[in-house]
C-alpha cells in the first residue's frame, strides 16, 4: 500500500480526490468540498442554476416574451408570429409588439399593437429578456408574409427586415425615419 504522509484516507474519497485532479483542482481545495457535503451539494446548485440561465430557450410561434423596453412600456411584450428560415438575412422573426405607446407624429395615430415587424434573430435575441408563456397566434400575417418574400427573392429582404432591437426599431417607427417607413407593411393590402 503506497505510503498516505499520515493522512487517512478512505477509498470512496480517494476516489473523489483522483476524480477532482483530472478537473485540475487543487487536492487542498479537493479535500475541503469533499469533507464538507453540503458546500459540494451547495456549489452544484450553484452551477446548475448559473446553466438554467443562460439556457436559450428555442424560439416558436406563438411565444409571448418581455423584452428590453422604452422607459414608460415595462407591460409591453413580443408575440412571435412566424419564423421563416434560411432566408437571405438569416432566419427572420414576424413579430407582434403589444401594450405601446406609440405616436405617430406626423398622422397623429396612437397605436397600443404594431404587427407585423420582422427583425433578424441576432436583433430578436438582443431584445428578449425574459419568456411569459405561448399561445395560438390569432393575427393573420399571410399577405405580409407573402409580400416580404416577394420582397427578400427580389434582393430586398435586409430593406424589409429590422437588424436593431426592438426598442430601437420602435423608436425609428415612432420619428418615421424612412428606413423604418419601408420595414412597416402598411402599403400591404
């Protein structure tokens, strides 16, 4: 039996130890998780919840999420209406913005809704904060839809789509920038 420098050492916990090593870990640091259970039990909560939230949840149809909003719209949420893959841009997002406040200066409208907006995954995962729930979309997209793919085959589709965060795009909308003007589909009967 090889020699232990007079410390006693069971086998299980040998075990850990040689476990512990190929992780690069000091056998010191080792022997203090493993002698005590609950900061070991403690500390694989602590990773496992650190992996829970970074976890991307895989965009749907029908999602309601939070997102990062304008000051004064906390309530305001996104419904995912439709994804389309592999288009020109990437995979694209159709979008419902709900509980706004947006005003259109120059027609003087207030909407509470804008749908459809298409945004980039990249502009959507920036946005996104936090998922609600799901739910049957019940906003009928299709000439939009149709028309955007018309639109992205005839090398339009990065004009068609917004590669900003929501709140941005928003924002655009609202001061009626043309390079917003031409991502609404109001033109679109």
């Amino acid at each position: 039996m090889p020699p232990n420098n007079g410390l006693q050492v069971d086998a299980p916990q040998a075990a850990r130890a040689r476990s512990t090593r190929t992780l690069g870990l000091n056998m010191l640091v080792a022997r203090a998780i493993h002698s005590t259970p609950s900061f070991g039990v403690i500390a694989l909560m602590g990773v496992l919840g650190i992996a829970a939230c970074t976890q991307q949840r895989e965009f749907a149809p029908g999602q309601i999420w939070c997102y990062d909003t304008r000051p004064g719209e906390g309530a305001s949420t996104i419904q995912i209406l439709h994804i389309e893959r592999n288009t020109p841009v990437g995979d694209v997002y159709f979008v419902s913005v709900r509980a706004l406040d947006v005003k259109r200066l120059g027609r003087k409208i207030r909407a509470t809704e804008v749908w459809p907006l298409v945004f980039t995954q990249d502009a959507l995962t920036r946005s996104l904060t936090r998922f609600q729930w799901s739910e049957k979309v019940n906003r009928s997209y299709l000439k939009q839809l149709d028309f955007w793919l018309r639109e992205a085959r005839d090398g339009r589709a990065a004009e068609r789509t917004f590669s900003v965060p929501v709140k941005d795009a928003l924002k655009d909308i609202e001061l009626e920038r043309p390079d917003a003007e031409k991502r609404l589909f109001g033109d679109v009967a």
